[in-house]
C-alpha cells in the first residue's frame, strides 16, 4: 500500500490547459470514513481537476489516523478517488521521512523546555494496531485528557512526541512539539504545533508551483502563516462565517472563523460558494482584492432521471443530524401536513450526529414511525434524489445549499428556508421549488401539501425547472472558473512581489 500512496499518476491523465500547470493540492483536517458535506466536496472537486482538466490532486490531512490505508481503499471502492488522487498524511509521512529531510527544518527562534519521551517510571497507557506500537499517552489522572502523547514508527523508534504540561508536570499548560530521527533524537523542537505543520508542508510542496486550496477551517487558520513565493494558498470558505442567530450583514463573526476572517489577506484567494456570502463579507470586513465567488458543483445526471417514476407524497433528506440542521423543524412540518389534511406523506432521513436519539424519539412519540424513518449515513443516500418527490432544507444557515442542487438535478423539488447561504441563489420561488421563511414550520407543511397536491402537468414543469438551474453547476463550469482564479491569484502576487 506504501508504494500505492506515494507513487506517480500524472503519466494516466488527460492534458488540458482548464487548471494551470503545478502542484494541485486540497488541505483539510480529515477524512474519515464517514466524512460529510465539506470533504465530499473536496473530493468532487478534486475528481473533476483530474477527470476534467488532466490535474493530479494531492489531499492533505493532518489528523492521526492508525487506518489510513483501510481509509484509500474504501474512497477507491466507493468512487470517491480516481487515479491521480492521492490521500496524504502528516504523520503517516513524519514516521517515514528520512533523516537528510528532517534536518532541513528550520530552528525555532526561542525554546522553552527540553524533549523527554516517556519512560517506564511514568504511568501510561499505549495504542497499538496490527500488533505494532504506535502511540503511547501520558494522561491527567482526574480528567484523563492527554498530556503527552508520542509517536512511534514501526521499528519502536520515537518520530515525534507533542507535550502540553511543560509548564507544571501533571497539570495542562504550556507545549513542546520534538520531531526526531531514525535513532529516536530530537532534532527539532517547538512550544507550538504549527510550525510542524508548515514544515511538512514545506517537504510536500519543495520548490514546485503550488495551488493549494484549504477546506477546512480549522486547517485555514495555520496556513495563515504559511506564505511562500511559489504557493498559491486559496481559502475556500464552506458554511457561514456568522455566529449562529445573528442577522447578516453585520452580525458577529463566528468564534471558529473570528481568526482567520481578521487575516483573509494572508490568503492568495478567498473563495466563496455564493455571491450573496462574498458581498456580506464585503459589508462586514472591508472589500477585499482577492476575494471571488467559485459555487460548489455537481455531476449533473442524464435527463431521464429528472423524469423518474415517483410518488408525489414522497420526501428525503441528506443531513447530519445536528442542530443546525433542524431536522426537528423538517418532521414537524410533515405532522402537520398530514394532520390538516390526511394526507398520507413519508419522510426518509439520511445522515447522522449527535442529535439522532432526540430526533427517533420525537419520531416515536409523534407516532410517525410509519411515516418516518431515520436510515443513518449511506454514501449511496443520494440515489434517493431520483426517487423522491421533494426534498426540505431546514438549517438555520449553509455555505451553499448544494445538496438542494444535487437534488434539483435528478428532478427531486426543493423545499427550503430562505437562509443564509445559497437557497435564494438558485431557487425560484413556486417555479423551480419553494423558498420559506425561516422558522416557519407551517410554511413548509403547505408548500408539502401544496406538491401532493398539484397536477402531474405541473410538477413535471416544476422538476424541468430545477434540473434547467442545476445544469448551471456543472463540474466543467467551476473547472474552468477555477483555472480562472488561480491565474488572477497568480497575477496578483507577482504584481505585489514587484511592487515592493
């Protein structure tokens, strides 16, 4: 499998001039094997760079994960990576480097502390997978949060060891970071994590031209710091970057975005899914010069599916089961559908987190257990779109909405609140599904009643009408848009660099 994850694919890709020519990568936190919304985008993204514009694509992830090999095969098996992708990891390739590559790091300015593993005279616990030593742990006795935590590769040798108690032994509170060689010495250390990140970013990218576009959030942060003359870093943002129940434009900035939105210049490109985001952003923080609008896209089925048999009374939904997403508000409005008229309506939700259990026991004590049902995660759950009648979008907030655009594309009407970000980007109101003030859950039962309800003349225009708007997010659409920006991104850090 080693030789799998490293070896080259570009000699298998079509050549094109859509993407510049370059290193092509996408940064994000994980990917996991029931990764959501933001990674699935990231790999149909990256699957359109090299199916569409002859661009190898490497993901970068910094989580520790024992299975990543078990990780590549089920993306491959589910099609969700095609040759010319590769997953890549942070620690994964710490524990391989070669010492030559390690002592090309450059030293920390100022130093706290001293590396020291540990030993059989501290108490520990150990994770071991195939048999192999690969981590061991230092814990807090009363917490049993992780104080230190090292890392081994499979000789026994330590690679890399990260301890947040410098400050007081036993007692969480200042760091050190030692990255070490083939023999177990240290030969780096630092009081921060990032400074590893940046360096292995570093080894990854060399001297090569880079298109980096950073996915997650979390990840977007570090690579505020990570500027270098020949990487172009593009932020693309996913969700929104307002608090949750606070109103746009000038609403307070999300605590997890609150960072990186106060350093968007650090960034080569700043990109959003929907215009209606990127002027907010404007309104709030300034106009910025490197900010644009790139929407998500999607595999755009053929039309035959838009036509597909189906029961008017119908419904699906793709969604985590969190919060945010008021699947509550969704199981709602179909009660109340049912109740004002008898009709008889059926919802199937797919998805996950950690509002599961509330939500099967609101289902069981509404006595919609025949109407309802919660199936978990599927990676085929999208299949559904071309079954079901409708589909609800419930969130208090999106960064695009795109799951009603993978669903208008298999002909599968959208019902949704008029939130911030995407819904009103491409829904028409009562021509190509329905848009409905948020919160108003009986709102969406009449607009439910009002799709059971209508002539089958009349449905039919209605999912031509949304598979004509979803026709617009085609793959080769936003490749193309891509190439655009990466070269405006391009133009804009020479003309700095000369500037000065």
């Amino acid at each position: 499998m080693k030789e799998n994850r490293h070896m080259s694919t570009d000699a298998a890709l079509p050549s094109s001039d859509i993407l510049p020519d370059g290193y092509h990568c996408a940064v994000t936190w994980s990917v996991p094997f029931d990764f959501g919304g933001m990674t699935e985008a990231l790999l149909h993204r990256s699957r359109a760079f090299v199916t569409g514009a002859g661009q190898s694509v490497d993901v970068l992830t910094f989580a520790y994960e024992n299975d990543y090999d078990d990780i590549r095969c089920e993306l491959a098996a589910e099609g969700k990576t095609v040759p010319g992708i590769r997953l890549r990891n942070l620690w994964e390739e710490l524990a391989e480097m070669s010492d030559e590559t390690m002592m090309k790091v450059v030293p920390a300015d100022r130093l706290r502390g001293k590396f020291r593993p540990i030993d059989e005279h501290d108490e520990y616990d150990e994770d071991r997978f195939g048999g192999i030593l690969r981590r061991r742990f230092r814990r807090n006795s009363a917490t049993q949060a992780a104080l230190q935590t090292d890392y081994f590769r499979p000789d026994g040798t330590i690679y890399a060891s990260d301890r947040k108690d410098l400050d007081e032994r036993g007692i969480e509170g200042g760091r050190i970071v030692s990255l070490c060689d083939s023999e177990g010495t240290p030969v780096m250390s630092w009081n921060q994590i990032w400074p590893l990140y940046l360096f292995w970013l570093d080894v990854v990218t060399g001297s090569r031209e880079t298109y980096m576009i950073v996915d997650s959030k979390s990840s977007a942060n570090f690579i505020t710091r990570y500027r270098r003359p020949n990487v172009i870093s593009m932020h693309l943002v996913h969700n929104s970057h307002l608090a949750s129940g606070t109103k746009r434009p000038f609403g307070e900035l999300s605590p997890s975005r609150k960072y990186v939105f106060e350093r968007l210049d650090t960034f080569d490109a700043v990109v959003f899914l929907t215009k209606q985001q990127k002027e907010d952003v404007d309104a709030l923080v300034g106009e910025q010069s490197n900010t644009c609008v790139i929407p998500n896209s999607r595999n755009i089925p053929p039309m035959s599916y838009a036509k597909h048999d189906r029961q008017r009374d119908s419904s699906v939904i793709l969604a985590s089961l969190t919060k945010r997403k008021r699947i509550n508000h969704a199981i709602a409005a179909v009660s109340e559908a049912m109740q004002s008229t008898g009709l008889k309506v059926t919802l199937d939700i797919y998805g996950h987190g950690s509002e599961a259990g509330t939500l099967a026991a609101l289902i069981t004590e509404s006595g919609l257990n025949d109407s309802i049902r919660l199936l978990g995660y599927s990676s085929a759950a999208k299949e559904k779109f071309k079954e079901a009648s409708f589909t609800l979008l419930t969130s208090t907030l999106e960064g695009q909405g795109l799951v009603l655009v993978e669903a208008m594309s298999m002909g599968c009407i959208p019902i949704s609140y008029d939130i911030p970000y995407g819904p009103a980007d491409f829904i028409t109101d009562g021509v190509n599904g329905f848009l409905v003030r948020p919160g108003d859950i009986k709102g969406l039962a009449e607009r439910i009643v009002q799709i059971v309800g209508m002539n089958e003349s009349e449905l039919q225009d209605m999912r031509a009408n949304a598979r004509q708007t979803a026709e617009a997010f085609t793959d080769r659409a936003s490749t193309e848009r891509w190439g655009q920006e990466m070269r405006a991104a391009v133009d804009r850090k020479l003309a700095e660099a000369t500037s000065r």
